[in-house]
C-alpha cells in the first residue's frame, strides 16, 4: 500500500513539474500598454 502512495506522489509531482516547463514555451505577442510604450513579443 505505502509503494501505492509513494508511486502516486511522485507521479503527480512530475506531472506539476512538467506543466510548469511548458508554460515558459508560451510566445507572447508584442503589444503597446496604455501609456503608449511598446512591448517586444517575448516567451
């Protein structure tokens, strides 16, 4: 039963882990702010 337990934490932490990697591959569009200065696109 502990080997269960174990297997599913380590398992869900992975998956957080590799749902945090991810969203630094998310490409942002350039765009201008409200007091007119203009934001490159970026990751």
């Amino acid at each position: 039963m502990k080997n269960v337990i174990l297997f599913g934490i380590l398992f869900f932490t992975a998956l957080s882990i590799n749902a945090q990697v991810n969203t630094r591959n998310t490409y942002v569009n350039g765009y201008y702010k409200s007091n007119g200065t203009y934001i490159e696109g970026h990751y």
